[in-house]
C-alpha cells in the first residue's frame, strides 16, 4: 500500500463523526504507515475520550518515538502520571473534528469559573467626553483591568434576532440589539448601520451622537468622513459638520498622521484636513495609509515605493508589494521573495523567496513558509524564533503570548516557544486589556485571562467581522466611503 492511501484513511479520521469509526480509520493509516506521527496522536486523543488509558499513553509514546520534540504528546502523557481524572484530559482535546459533538454539553471544573450574568441596556441619555475614560464610564468592571485598547474594550455580538448588539469585557449589554451592522469603538465612538439602511454613530453608553448617512468612515484623529447623496463631508466627534467640502475627490478613507488617502480621477493622493493636496498635489496609482511618516504608493511603473509627509518620494518604486512601516521597518516583496527595509532604503531582513507571506508582528515578524503553508515568527535579523508548525496563526502584538492553530485546535505559544495556555478552544483572538475573546467548543464566545482562566462566557455564537479586522490586521474595517456610480 502507498503512502498515499495511509493519507486518505487519516483523512476519513479527521472528518469522521463516530469515535469508533475514526479510531479504525487512523489504525488503518498506522497500519499502512507506521511512522504515521499525526494518525497516533490524534488516535491517542480519542482514546482519551474513551478513557482508555494504557491505549492512549501507547500512541503518545508512539508519537514520541517517531518525534521526540513532539511537547503536546510530552504533556498528556505528564498529565496522566498527575492524575487519575481524565477530566482534564478530555477538556484538553475539546475542538477536534471527530469529537466537537460528543463533548459539547460537558460542564468540567475547567469552566467552574464565575460566569458573569448579561445585563439590561442601560438608560442613560448623558452625553460622554470622548477619551479612554469612557471605558469605565458604564461598566465598574473595568476598574480591575488595566486597559491598553479601549477601542477593543467593548465586542459587537450578534443576538438572536439577527441584529447586533455591544456588550462589554464583563458582558454587560451596552444596546440592545438594534443594528443591521456594528463596527468597532474608535476615540470612544462607534460606527453603526441602522436597519433602515443609514449609518450613525454611538458612544459607550449607547447614545446615538450622529446620524443619519449613507456612508461613513470611523472616527480617527477626530474626524470622520460622511456621505449624503453625492456630499462627502468631515463631522466631528459631535455630530458637527466642516461646511466645506474636498474639490474632485471620489472616494476616501479616514485620517492617519494628518493624512487622508482618496480617489479622484482614476488615481489616489493624499489631502489633510484642511483640504489640502500632499506635494501640491502629487497622484499616484495606488496608496496606502501614512505610517511612522512614510505611506507606500504604486508609482507610474507599476512598482511601490515610499513617499515622506511631504510629499516626496523617499524610497524608490521598486517593488511588487510593500506594507507599513512599524518599527522602523516595512514588509516588502519583490518578484516572489519577502524581507524587510529600514527607512533609509536599505535591507533589514535578506529577502527570502522561501516564504509565501510575511506580516510585521511587534518586535517580531509572523511568515507563512512556501512549501508546508505552515506559520511561524521571525526575529528583526530574518532569524526563525519560532518554527513553522502552525495551521493558522495571530498575532503576538505587543503581548508574551498569542494564538496559533496547532493540531486542528487553537491554543496560545509563548515567545520562547513554549505552551503557556494549553487549553484548546475553537478559535483565539490575541489578548487586549488583559482579556483574549475566545470561542468555546459549542460555538459560544467568552473571554480568558492571560493565565487561560476563563473570565466570561456568553450565548452569543456570531461576532461582527470587523472584531477580527481590527483585533488581528490592527486596522479598523467599514464601508468604502465612494460616491455612487465612481
């Protein structure tokens, strides 16, 4: 038999439904292979379920002698020898393919934490100033945390009636769930589209500051885009409007550094808030947000460069690809090859065609490599930190720990490479305010703490889209602010 086949019986593993079934099939696959790595493990772990103990420490030692840096084959096999519950265990392998239905319903001492209760929106129709102070001012829970994101301190959730809803860290309603879409706080306010197909804007407390449009942007550096008809106009974090408005501009996106990118015949410059054009008015094929100074442009023959707050070019067009600069240094790809320049031009990590995407992470780099589709970090040198292992991976930020998709399940790596939060969940989002937004086996979301202790847990199954834009790419999301018909 090929090795082929003992792939596709592993297959039929993962995507079976019935523990026993699975369990033949991943034998099948050892027995066609028998240096199957992932077909023991994952069959040791359905020996767990079954309480089978001595069959289960059987197959992670079988994983440890085709790998013995397999660490998660290491721990359970620890884990048997400190107890005699296979509770844990089992809590251990929630989320993977075979078992998600069997163990929806458990209610192990993993969730023995206090699960606080969803309160009613509140009342009130004061007005709040717009500053990080806002975060505490409907919500004592608060007091607790140290709170470094304020703008990913309240969770746009969708309720049962299709409509969405914000509810905060403690799971405090903040609306009710009145909205055909929600976006996330920005500066203290919210972006928000009304069922009647408008967009407005609430604060932390629930109030409506601003409406109605038919298009906008969310708030940053003050200010926010709107559109009537064909008016593209700037509010402030009032409600109140710039009564002038930008000559010849199609299409914009909101302020960053001063700058706001837009589109004006078939091209893309930059215009401050006085309307007025970067360079004098210098166009460009493409254009992406100011960074640290300096925003990447697609230039005339159709590679990107930089270009200054000033308009002129900094960096040369010489590239296929470029992203922002963070750190001092910017994402670049030329031809199939990623690395990293510094603000002089010049090259910080040696570009590697062997990498399929590479994504600024903090004082690290998250790449994907080529070949396996696999994702791991590197250091500011071009150094691997951390191997690429990982299904699917998030950023670390500026945190010790961040979520990766190890083994069909997600749990949390430490920079060193170590597992400081072992438990699986569905999915993981990276830690802001001291709180990672996670979801459960049955599909629910909550919030653990940095510890892995579980802090809420909600009944609500959907998040808006723009939780993870913001939460995962750093940028906020929203609706292309673009006059019909352009």
């Amino acid at each position: 038999m090929t090795e082929n086949s003992a792939r596709e019986a592993y297959t039929l593993g993962l995507n079976c439904k019935q523990n026993d079934k699975a369990i033949e099939y991943y034998t099948e696959a050892i027995r066609l292979n028998q240096n199957f790595e992932e077909a023991y493990f994952n069959r040791g772990l359905l020996y767990v379920i079954k309480k089978n103990k001595d069959k289960a420490i059987a197959d992670f030692k079988s994983v440890l002698k085709i790998n013995p840096n397999n660490t998660e084959a290491q721990y359970y096999i620890e884990k048997f020898k400190l107890t005699h519950n296979n509770r844990f265990l089992i809590i251990a392998i929630i989320g993977m393919l075979c078992v998600i239905s069997l163990i929806v319903y458990l209610k192990p001492i993993f969730f023995a934490t206090k699960i606080e209760q969803l309160n009613s929106t509140p009342e009130s129709i004061n007005k709040s100033s717009i500053d990080k102070s806002t975060v505490n001012a409907s919500d004592n829970s608060f007091s607790s945390l140290k709170i470094t994101a304020p703008e990913l301190a309240y969770i746009p959730v969708k309720a049962e009636n299709g409509l969405y809803k914000y509810i905060s860290l403690s799971g405090k309603s903040i609306t009710n769930a009145i909205f055909k879409n929600a976006y996330m706080f920005s500066e203290g306010l919210a972006m928000v589209q009304l069922q009647n197909d408008s967009y407005a804007f609430i604060d932390t407390l629930g109030n409506q500051i601003a409406c109605c449009y038919d298009l906008a942007t969310q708030f940053k550096e003050g200010v926010a885009w709107v559109l009537n008809g064909d008016d593209i106009k700037l509010i402030d974090n009032k409600g109140n409007k710039n009564p002038e408005t930008p000559m010849g501009i199609d299409a914009v996106w909101s302020f960053y550094e001063g700058y706001a990118l837009f589109s004006a015949y078939g091209k893309q410059s930059y215009v401050d808030k006085r309307f007025n054009f970067i360079g004098g008015g210098i166009y460009y094929v493409d254009g992406n947000r100011f960074q640290e100074g300096f925003a990447g442009v697609k230039c005339d023959n159709g590679k990107y460069g930089f270009i200054n707050n000033a308009g002129k070019l900094a960096i040369s067009c010489e590239y296929d690809e470029v992203k922002g600069f963070k750190n001092g240094l910017a994402v670049v790809k030329k031809g199939k090859s990623w690395g990293t320049i510094n603000k002089n031009g010049g090259i910080a990590i040696n570009l590697n065609s062997t990498i399929e995407l590479l994504i600024s992470d903090g004082d690290l780099f998250r790449f994907q490599d080529k070949s396996t589709k696999k994702w791991g970090w590197l250091n500011n040198k071009g150094q691997v930190v951390i191997n690429a292992i990982f299904e699917e991976s998030n950023p670390f930020f500026n945190n010790s720990i961040a979520p990766v998709k190890y083994n069909g399940v997600w749990v949390f790596i430490g920079k060193k490479g170590n597992y400081p939060i072992r438990t699986p969940f569905k999915y993981a989002y990276p830690l802001y305010n001291e709180r990672a937004l996670v979801q459960f086996a049955d599909d629910t979301w909550g919030t653990i703490d940095s510890s892995g202790d579980i802090k809420l847990k909600t009944d609500y199954t959907k998040l808006a889209p723009s939780y993870w834009n913001l939460a995962v790419s750093g940028a906020h999301s929203g609706p292309k602010l673009e006059k019909k018909g352009k």
